[in-house]
C-alpha cells in the first residue's frame, strides 16, 4: 500500500512515532510503554501480538514463527487469535493497551477500521507494528513500521510466471482466467489482484480474460466451494489463478472432480509457497508458485527491540521472496521450512 509519495509522508510518521517510542524509553519508571510492561534497562519487553487466526497453511507457519522468536529474543509474548474477526483483533489490541504492554504488533484483517483503536495506543504511548499486512490511514504515525511482503509485486511476479507457464505448456489461444481471491477486503487480496491486472492490461490486452472472479477467503473449503461454481458457470476457463496455495489446493479437489486435469486442463499459479503447495506442484497439479515469505518472527523482534530502543526503523521491512515454476518443485520440496 506504501508508494513513494506515501513512504516519504510515511518517513515523517516515522519520527513522531518513534519520537513517542523515544519519549515512551524517557518516561523511564512508568514502563516505557505507559504501563507495566517494562521501562527502559534491562526490564524484559512485552510484545501484544493480534494475529488474524489460522485460515491457511501460510498462517499457521508465520504463528510458529512469531511464538518461537519471542523467547529467542527475550521478548515476553502475549498472543491472540482472532478467529478471521476484525473485531476480536481490535479487543485484543484494546486488552494490550489496558495492560500497558511495551509495543503492540498485529496482521490486520482488513486494510480499513483501525484508526480508532490505534489512536488510542498512541494516546498511551505504545508504538505500534504491522506485520504481513498493511492500512489504509490518514494518520501515518499511528504505526511505526511494516514487517511484511510487497503483495502488488507478487500479483504482478504472478503474471510474469504465468506467461512462462502458458509458453512451457504451449498454450495456444485465449487465456481465459478464473481469479480466487483473498479475504475480501484485506491487503493481499487488494494487492495480488491489482499486481496482476497492472501486467495483464500492459501486455496482454487482447489475449489473457479474467472471466471470473471471488473470494475463497484463502482458505481450501472456500477455494473448494468457489471453483466448482466457476466450473458450472465457466466451463471453459484454461487458468487458475489463486491468491493463496491453501485455496488452490481446494479448487485442484473441484477440477478434479469435475473429471478434469489441474496443471494440464487448467494451468494453476497460487501464491504463499507453503509444503503442501510445493507437494501438489510436485505432482504436476500446480504449474508455479510465487512465494510470500511467512517466517516473519525474528525480523519482527528485531524490530521490537529497535523501537523499544527508540531506534529509527525503516517505514517497511520488506521480506525476501522467490518465484518457483514447476520442474523446481521436487528438489525445493525438502527445502521448505513451512
Ligand atoms: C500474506 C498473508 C496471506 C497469505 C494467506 O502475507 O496475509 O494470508 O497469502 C494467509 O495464506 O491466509
């Protein structure tokens, strides 16, 4: 969401945000944070985490990630599961606040609706960092920083893979694409779609169609359930693209049952990259995969500790990530860590 007029304003943000996060240190006897949660010194941080909950194989690693780099870090954790509500992840944030943690950190659900609550962590001095998904706001310093993945550039990696696919398949004709988003409303979702559409709309006006497209809110049951009603209405689509694997593994269940080949019939490209996904594009079922880093764990108690610290910290921690096609997928299997 961050482009480069907003990462300029975003800079500004910075300094008032990590101002508060200075002055917070300088409060000194009231815990930094307003609270209890530590002063400066040796005082153990506490880290208020909100996590969205555990629609997909990508969220339950960045969890796994994020609960094992606390105690590696000395970082005392507090961690919530909103169960996909964005309302559960404001409570938990209000919780964090009323207990003067050190610093909140949390993947929002959705990009809108967050200014309130965060207005109020501000108001307590407690700096606040995103992590994998980013806001829509009109208040910059209400968060320091993001820990997190350029999803536009992977719905845009996702369109150059596919033309990779499309020519390693020798594709003739017209691409006829069905679309499986993300959780309506949510970053990725925004993002990967608008990545793609960027690249189909400079390169292949005329040859590529999205002829379908909705949320199977990146899970497999909704993957599952969306595509075979893009089957009943779209008998002819010839590409997948998902913005999630969970959800692609879900609609490759509906291809096949509608007695058709995923990966030969229907050319599939997912994003997120986890084992299951790798395991499927092994098989032959999914064509590419552009992956978005989830391990997300230690670069965010790194930057805990700088804010903590009052430590200038980048606008946008950005994740490394790679791109697979399908004949990397068995000696990369063993690799994944997810
Ligand atoms: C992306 C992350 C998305 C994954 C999905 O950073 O927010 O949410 O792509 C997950 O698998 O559910």
């Amino acid at each position: 969401m961050l482009n480069r007029r907003n990462f300029l304003t975003a800079a500004v943000g910075v300094a008032a945000a990590t101002g508060l996060a200075a002055c917070a240190k300088d409060d000194g006897g009231s815990g930094g944070s307003g609270g209890s949660g530590g002063s400066g010194g040796d005082k153990k941080i506490t880290l208020g985490f909100a996590q969205t909950g555990s629609e997909s194989g990508w969220r339950t690693a960045n969890t796994d990630s994020v609960k094992a780099a606390a105690p590696e870090a000395g970082i005392n954790l507090k961690f919530s599961d909103a169960q996909g509500k964005p309302e559960n992840q404001i409570s938990a944030i209000r919780s964090y606040i009323a207990q003067g943690v050190d610093v909140i950190a949390f993947s929002p659900l959705v990009v809108k609706g967050w200014d309130a609550v965060l207005k109020e962590a501000k108001a307590k001095k407690i700096p606040v960092i995103l992590t994998d998904r980013s806001i829509e706001t009109s208040d910059e310093s209400l968060y320091v920083t993001l820990v997190g993945s350029d999803f536009t550039d992977e719905g845009r990696r996702a369109a150059k893979i596919l033309e990779k696919v499309l020519e390693k398949a020798g594709h003739k004709g017209k691409v006829k694409i069905a679309q499986l988003e993300g959780t309506t409303g949510a970053a990725p979702a925004i993002e990967r779609a608008k990545g793609f559409k960027e690249v189909m709309d400079a390169e292949h006006k005329d040859d590529w169609k999205i002829v379908v497209s909705q949320s199977g809110d990146f899970t497999r049951a909704g993957g599952k359930q969306v595509m075979q009603a893009f089957l009943q209405s779209n008998p002819d689509i010839n590409v997948l693209y998902a913005h999630n694997d969970d959800m692609g593994l879900g609609a490759i269940q509906a291809i096949e049952a509608a007695g058709k080949k995923p990966g030969k019939d229907i050319l599939i490209v997912t994003v997120d990259g986890v084992k299951d996904g790798f395991a499927a594009m092994a098989e032959g079922k999914i064509n590419a995969i552009i992956e978005c880093n989830p391990l997300l764990g230690p670069q965010l108690m790194d930057v805990v500790k700088k804010v903590k610290n009052g430590e200038k910290v980048e606008r946008w921690v950005k994740t490394e990530e790679s791109d697979f096609m399908q004949d990397q997928a068995k000696a990369e299997l063993p690799n994944r860590k997810y």
